[in-house]
C-alpha cells in the first residue's frame, strides 16, 4: 500500500542579504502532505509479504506446539502419578504382610520354635519394605507438584477420585500419513522453508532497479492566520533506483539466504523422518507392550499361587519358611513391574498422540483414510483440540 504522512512546521530565519546587511527575520508556517509509493516490479514487496506470512504462521505453530507439548506433559504426569499411587498401595499391603511374617518369627523364637536366622530375614525384609513407603510418598508430591506447575497453580493435591481411566480402543489401521502434517514441528519447518525461499526472491530483485512514486501537497504562509488561504505548493515525481557497484555485497547477500533455504529445507526433512521415526516406534511400543503387560500379569498370578503354597508347606512341616520369604521376596518387585508395564501403556498412547499432532483422528471426517466409508453407525469425529 502507498504511505501517507503529514508534516506541520514552523521556520523562522534571518539571513544576509547579497550586500551582507542583516535582512529582517521572518516566520514561515507550512503544512503538508506526503505520498510515497514503491511499485511491484520484480516482486520484491510480494515476496517480503510471502516470508512475512510464513513466519507469522511459523510462531502460531509454535505456540500449538507448546499447547500440545503441555497437554502431553500433564497426561505423562497424571499417569506417572497414579503408577505411584499403585506402588506406595502395593508397598503398604506388602509391609502387612511381612509384619505379619515377622510377629510369627519372633513369636516362635522367644517359644524356641523357631531359628534367629529366619527372624533376622524376616525382618531385613520388613525393613526394606517399610523404607519404601516414604520414598513412594515424597515421589507422589514431587509429582503432584510437578502437574500443579504444569497448570500453573500453587502445590497442592490432586484430586484422584476416578478410578484409572483404560486404554482407547487399538488403533486402527491404515492410517494417513497426512496425519503429520499437523504436526507443530513439522508446519514449523515446513513455514519456515517457504519464508527461507521466499527471502531468495527478495534478494534476488535486489539486484533489479525499483520504482518508486513520491508526492507532496500543502500550504505555505508567513502569516499563520493566512497559512490557507496563502500559497500553496505541490510536487509529484517519480524515480527508478537501481544497483550498479556494490562491491559484491548483493551477491554475497544473494548466496547467504539462498544456504540458509537449503539449510531450512534439511530440516524441514529431518523433521519430518522423524515424526515417522517417532510414530513407528510408539506404534510398536503400544502393540510390544500388551504382550509384556500378559506376561507380567500371568508371573504375578504365579508368585502369589508360589506364596499360598509356600505358606501351606511350612505349616503342614514340609518345609521351612525360607521359600515362604523367597516366593514374597519375588512377588513385591513382580507387582512393581506389573504396575509400571501398566503405566508404560498409558505413556505409549500420550506419545502417540503427541507424535501424530492431536491424535489419530483425522479432523472433520471419521478418521479413516481417504475415500474408506465408515463401518456402521460409526459417526463423525475428531480430535480435541491440543489446548483441552
């Protein structure tokens, strides 16, 4: 667009006339109006406006990125802390356990039924046990304080009165890569591409001459109540201003943005490798993980089918109680890392779902891949904005 200014002035002066006698000091009111405009010859102004759009998108891809990258975040934390909640619960019921274990041993020794050796054991492993309930207790606050930093509130508790959420149905197959392109880190790089190859066209009419227009209108009088109705004066002209000897620099500025493009350009292809490096591995975490959290489940069903029986052998005399401390020495860490495989699912989803921008919800259609129909009643959705 053209530009228009206004200029209001006031002058006074007094100067020699040619003889070098003082001439009498006089007081010039002016005022104003100035046009200038740049003609798009070479598309240096669109070009400038082209880069300038990218990088205005770019910041707003940004600042997704930050709305998703929070929304992960607290999911992460949210699920890491209820993983706590399950430990510090499984540490608990454990300590009975073996304070129960440990009353029989010292019972038993002080009747001279039973040895030092097994008490001793017995209660090394209550020890050990209650040892971890603070330790599970200052980690849930550090956690909780952690998610009320992500909300922006003051430490405080979070409030778990839902029971933990399950996973979202398997995801489906066939999904389209186009899902990517929402990515805040890829239509990052893919803006910042396009203002680096818009940057190319500007500095490449550098080298052209521009045309500009120039105008100015206005009144002039030594009387300001006369400034009006006084003299008035105007000018319009137009100029072509073009590069001939630079020493170089238009070249040189010419070859720097056209580098810091192909530097844009590798980027913008790194990036986008990695989001499908980041997909396929999430993918498989989600599918490899099912088959260890089975697994898991069946050990843990294992220890405490091994601890009942244990517990049964010791008291019909079958045997001593060292395999009843071995089975519960093996069945606490086993529900740990059954807790924890638990958790790991949960964190798989939350990566997905950062990975693929938003969910694997295709937005405004069923999230099927370009040109499926949906299966029966299957309605129209999309993902939730990253913000919620």
């Amino acid at each position: 667009y053209p530009q228009l200014d206004y200029r209001l002035g006031v002058d006074r002066n007094k100067l020699p006339d040619i003889d070098g006698n003082d001439s009498q000091a006089r007081t010039l009111y002016s005022a104003n109006v100035g046009l200038s405009w740049e003609i798009v010859l070479w598309g240096r102004i669109r070009r400038l406006n082209e880069a300038a759009r990218a990088q205005y998108l770019a910041s707003e891809d940004a600042q997704r990125g930050v709305l998703l990258s929070l929304t992960s975040d607290v999911a992460t934390a949210y699920f890491e802390l209820r993983e706590l909640d399950v430990e510090l619960e499984i540490a608990r019921r454990t300590e009975v356990a073996f304070q129960d274990t440990y009353d029989l041993f010292k019972r038993r020794l002080e009747g001279g039924a039973a040895s030092a050796l097994e008490t001793s054991r017995a209660e090394a492993n209550l020890r050990g046990v209650t040892a971890q309930i603070p330790e599970l207790e200052r980690a849930i606050v550090a956690k909780e304080n952690q998610i009320n930093f992500l909300l922006g509130r003051n430490p405080q508790a979070i409030v778990r009165d839902e029971p933990m959420p399950t996973l979202p149905p398997p995801i489906p197959a066939g999904l389209p890569s186009q899902l990517l392109e929402r990515r805040p880190d890829v239509r990052l790089a893919e803006d910042e591409m396009i203002a680096a190859n818009a940057n190319i066209g500007v500095a490449k009419a550098d080298f052209f001459p521009t045309l500009s227009l120039t105008g100015i209108f206005g009144y002039a009088s030594h009387d300001l109540n006369n400034l009006v109705s006084g003299g008035n004066f105007y000018s319009f002209g137009a100029g072509l201003l073009g590069p001939l000897f630079q020493g170089g620099r238009l070249k040189r500025e010419y070859e720097v943005v056209k580098w810091q493009w192909e530097q844009a350009k590798i980027q913008y292809e790194a990036t986008v490798i990695n989001a499908f490096a980041e997909v396929s591995t999430f993918l498989t975490d989600r599918m490899k993980l099912e088959t260890t959290v089975e697994q898991r489940t069946l050990r843990v069903a294992a220890l405490e089918e091994a601890v009942r029986l244990a517990n049964l052998r010791y008291l019909s005399g079958l045997s001593s109680y060292f395999e009843v401390l071995e089975a519960e020495q093996q069945l606490f860490p086993a529900e740990n890392f059954l807790a924890q495989s638990k958790r790991d699912q949960f964190l798989a989803v939350v990566s997905l779902y950062r990975a693929l921008g938003g969910g694997w919800q295709v937005e405004g259609e069923t999230g099927l891949p370009p040109g499926a129909a949906p299966q029966g009643d299957a309605a129209p959705s999309s993902a939730p904005p990253p913000s919620k």
